[in-house]
C-alpha cells in the first residue's frame, strides 16, 4: 500500500525509529499502536521493525475500518476509561503517538502500556511539549501556548506567525520533566529521548531558524519522542 504524505512531525519520528530498529530495539514480532487513526503510521512503524503481528487501537470507528483494511487487527477502545481485551504481556512494542494529549486519564493509558507488554518490551510516545521554546516566549506575551485551548467551541486566539488555528482538543499537556517521572513512576525506565519539530516550527522562517538555534536543549523543543522500555 502506497504510504501517504506524512507532516514534518512523522517524518522525524519514522527518520528515528529507523535509527533504534538498526541500532537498539530488534527482535519485534508483536506491535500494538494506541490511537492508530487509520493505520498509515502503523504500518510504515511495523515496516520498520519488521513486525509479525500488528494491532491497532482506536476510538473511531470509520479509522479503524480503513486500518482493518492494511491488514491491522483492531479494537474499538476508550483509553480514557476501558481496558484493552487483550492478555498481560503480550506485545514486545507499544507506541503512542500524538494521542496522550488527548487524554483527561493518562494514568489509564500509561498503566496499560505496561500491562501488555512483555518484560523488556518499548513503549514509544510522542506528544507536543509545554515548556517548548516557542510557548515560554508566547507566555511571556501574553498568548496561549500552542496545543492549548480553554474553549471547545470559540477560536479565541490567534498567535504570532501561526499560519492557522482552530479549536484543539487537547487536555493533558506534558513539560519532558513531568513525562519522563509519570513513566518513571509506572515503572518504566527511559532509553532515548529526542526533540522533534512540528508544524509551527517549520512553517516560517524566522520560527524556523530560531528553533533550530533553540532546540538542541531537548527540554525546548516543540515536540517530544521518548522510548522507555519495560523493567
């Protein structure tokens, strides 16, 4: 199946995966994704680490059925609320990408990561970062941070240089300290973290060229790619 075009944010994510499937995570035959969407991600991610089995987790009916349709085996689940039906221990991979901001309960989601996956199995998450650069100096001025609403309804603010906005859905944001000690606190332990670029970042020049200056401090970048593994 033809992979499609995949935003700034993706391709960083697959460009390092590629790296750990080379370098650090092999041996991967069973793959879950939490919040799959409609499996294009999945399935370039089971590429890449040669995965034998490959399930899918999502909320959207309509998404799951086009994942279905790649060959994923999928589950309709809350991860606010339901457990996934699915037996400890079972996958030696997990990845979450750009889904536990969207949660009110990420201790449901964190803890179920960690029952499913073998010993010694990875979770990858992906998620944008509160203390980024960009949201301290929008802070500073007066502005809402990206990735941060306080209506569901109402656009009510539009921030320097944003090309577009719209009302986000999400309601947990995560600084990489706090992620990192939730982890942590589950009883995961961190292999790698990286920086990764998302839209706002690279859509104009001068964000651009000052995010590049800026985002060697992983702590300040716009978004955060952590691989934990399971003790």
């Amino acid at each position: 199946m033809k992979m499609e075009v995949l935003d700034v944010r993706k391709r960083e994510t697959l460009n390092r995966l590629q790296r750990l499937a080379r370098q650090t995570i092999q041996n991967i035959s069973k793959y879950l994704d939490l919040g799959c969407g409609n499996g294009s991600l999945t399935f370039e991610i089971a590429k890449i680490f040669r995965c034998t089995e490959i399930w899918g987790v999502d909320i959207d009916e309509e998404a799951l059925n086009k994942a279905s349709m790649r060959g994923i085996k999928i589950l309709k689940v809350d991860l606010n609320t339901q457990k996934v039906p699915l037996s400890d221990e079972t996958f030696d991979l997990v990845t979450a990408f750009d889904v536990i901001e969207y949660l009110w309960n990420t201790d449901n989601l964190i803890s179920e990561v960690y029952r499913l996956l073998k010993r010694g199995g990875y979770f990858i998450l992906t998620t944008p970062n509160l203390a980024s650069w960009i949201n301290r100096l929008l802070l500073l001025f007066g502005y809402l941070p990206f990735h941060y609403e306080v209506s569901l309804k109402c656009d009510l603010e539009k921030r320097p240089l944003q090309e577009s906005y719209g009302v986000e859905r999400h309601v947990r944001l995560y600084t990489l300290k706090t992620l990192i000690k939730h982890l942590e606190a589950y009883g995961f332990s961190i292999v790698e973290v990286h920086g990764i670029n998302l839209a706002y970042a690279t859509s104009n020049s001068i964000v651009r060229l000052t995010n590049s200056i800026l985002s060697w401090k992983k702590s300040l970048a716009p978004g955060m790619l952590v691989i934990a593994v399971k003790k």
